[in-house]
C-alpha cells in the first residue's frame, strides 16, 4: 500500500516539470516566429532600398556621360589653342632670327665703309633708324615669345587637369557600370523567374499536347492550332486557344514588378516551301508569317491584354527549327512562338 502511495506522488512530481518543458519550448517557437517575421521586414525594405540605389545610379551614370563629354570637348579646344600658339610662336622665332642677321649684316656694312663716311652718312642715319626700328620688333618678338610661351604652360596645365578629371570621370563610370551590370544581372534572374512561372501555368492550362511545346525559352504552337493552310485569320480553336494565353498573361502583368521593361514576342514561322500564287494576299512566306503573328496579337490586345507589352514579328522560312523535307519537319517548322523577354 506505501509503495503504491509512493508511485502516485513520484508521477505527480512529474507532471509540473513536464508542464514547465512544455511552456518553455512554446516561448522558443514563439521567439523564432518573431525573428522570422522580422528578417522578412528587413528583406523587404533591402529589395526596396535596391531599387532606389539602382535608380539613383541610373542618374549619376547620365549626369557623368554628360560630364565626360563636356571635359573631352573643351580638351579638343584646349588641344587646338595649343597648336596654334606653337606655330605662332615658331613664326616669331624665325622673324627674330631673320632681324638679327640683318641687323648683323648691317653693321658689318658700316665697319667696311670707312672710308666713305662723308657719302655714306644719310645712308647710315637711314640704315640706324631701320637698325633701331629693327631692335624694336625683336625686342618686341621677345615680349610676345614670352607670353605665347606662359600662355602654352597655362594650356598644358589646363590639359593635364582635364585628363586628370577624365581619368577619374572614366573611372567612376566603370564602377556605376560595374553596379549597374549587378543590379541588370538581378533584374535578368526575376524576369527568367517570372518565365518559368508563366511557361509553367501554360503547361498547366493546356496539358501535354504534341502540338504545343517548349523550345529553349520560347513557347512553340503549330501554326495549325490557330489558322488554316495560307490564311492568317484566327479559326475558332485559334481563338479560344489565345482566350486561355490571354488569361495566362494577364496574371503575369500583375506579378512582374512595372520595373522590370518586359514584352511578350510573337514569332510567325512558316515552311519552306512557297507560298500558292492563288492565295492572292501574300506576296511571300514573310509576309504570311508577319500577318499571323499580328493576328495572334491584336486578339490579344482584344482580350485586354496590354498593347505595349507585345511585339509581333515575321521570320517567314528562314528561321526553321528542324532541317529536312518531309511532312513532319514542314509542319514543325510551320510555327507561333510566345517568348518573354526585356524590352
């Protein structure tokens, strides 16, 4: 009887202790819940602060474009000014030599000529007039020589700032290049995201068919899921066909930040083969394509989706995506292509 009193009390001791383990372990999941929540505010407003940057240096690498190109047009100035001044001066230099010699040549003369000093005299007043008129225009050369040389030292010492500031201009633009290229890189990884997302709600909505599959990047249809042989207006199947894609994209338009410059192309293709005179309409294989793929586009225009995110495009028969001459390699290269792609 005492041992089963025993036993009954050693249970109810336990009981309070496991309540308690209990009660600590709910506090701990609490606390996790909470650094959770907070880590996901603090990534939120990073991503946010990532965009503003991006923006801000968007704005900087314009402004020092601008910059740059300001500094390399007053460098060609700067490079003209100096070519000038030095042919200048290269003209002063020869006058100068030429003065002096003359000068030279003249006073020889008078050493010579002494013993007609009496008949010479006039000549002699003329020749020191021309002499000190002479010592006046070198004397003078040597003035401007002067100052076109302080003019070229001020020129070189302007060119030598400006490629300092070029230098460093070049610089800091590889750099907001190099962030530039980063943040581009993010904006690729999203859009090919939001790819993956949308081919993989198309291969939803319309199964595995063998008529429509995925190549690479690009969502490929036969041609004859939506128009008939040589025609681009849209059969009924077409249509509702498009009806579902249009519902497909009108999801993404919602998901894709307005950020990233994203558009749908649709790629007309067609076979090889020439397109039958008696058609009438088209003048070629290009021309058919081009009209298909605007078909596919204004309907989806029609459906609500929006103008400025499509882009049609024709490639006729020179983009095949399988070479050879049978049925079936005509009727795969016979195509509407659906890629999502950056502006």
């Amino acid at each position: 009887m005492a041992t089963a009193r025993s036993r009954r009390a050693a249970r109810t001791e336990y009981w309070p202790s496991f309540v308690d383990v209990l009660s600590n372990l709910l506090l701990v999941f609490i606390f996790l819940l909470s650094i959770f929540a907070l880590v996901q505010f603090l990534l939120s407003r990073e991503i946010s602060g990532r965009d503003t940057v991006l923006q801000r240096l968007n704005a900087q690498i314009a402004e020092l474009t601008e910059l740059l190109a300001l500094e390399k047009a007053s460098k060609s100035v700067l490079a003209d000014n100096l070519v000038t001044l030095q042919a200048s001066l290269s003209a002063a230099e020869e006058e100068r030599d030429r003065l002096r010699g003359l000068l030279s040549v003249e006073s020889e003369a008078a050493l010579s000529a002494g013993g007609r000093v009496s008949a010479l005299a006039e000549e002699l007043d003329s020749e020191r007039q021309i002499s000190t008129r002479a010592l006046a225009q070198v004397e003078l050369l040597n003035q401007q020589i002067s100052a076109l040389r302080r003019q070229i030292a001020a020129l070189e010492d302007a060119l030598d700032a400006s490629e300092a500031r070029d230098r460093e201009s070049q610089t800091r633009i590889a750099d907001l290049g190099r962030r530039l290229n980063v943040a581009l890189a993010q904006r690729v990884q999203e859009l090919n995201r939001f790819r993956s997302d949308f081919f993989g709600r198309l291969r939803q909505i319309l199964g595995d068919r063998p008529d429509i599959r995925i190549v690479g990047d690009r969502f490929v249809f036969q041609s004859e899921v939506f128009f008939g042989t040589g025609s681009d207006e849209l059969s009924d199947e077409g249509r509702r066909e498009i009806d579902t894609l249009a519902t497909a994209i009108l999801e993404l338009v919602d998901q894709i930040p307005e950020e990233i410059n994203w558009v749908l192309r649709v790629d007309g293709h067609t076979d090889k083969r020439p397109i039958s005179a008696s058609s009438g309409r088209f003048q070629s294989n290009w021309d058919l394509s081009a009209a298909r793929a605007i078909s596919v586009v204004r309907y989806l225009v029609d459906q609500g989706v929006p103008a400025n995110r499509l882009v049609a495009a024709g490639f006729g028969e020179f983009q095949p995506i399988e070479e050879g001459d049978s049925e079936e390699v005509f009727a795969r290269n016979r195509r509407i292509e659906l890629k999502l792609t950056e502006r």
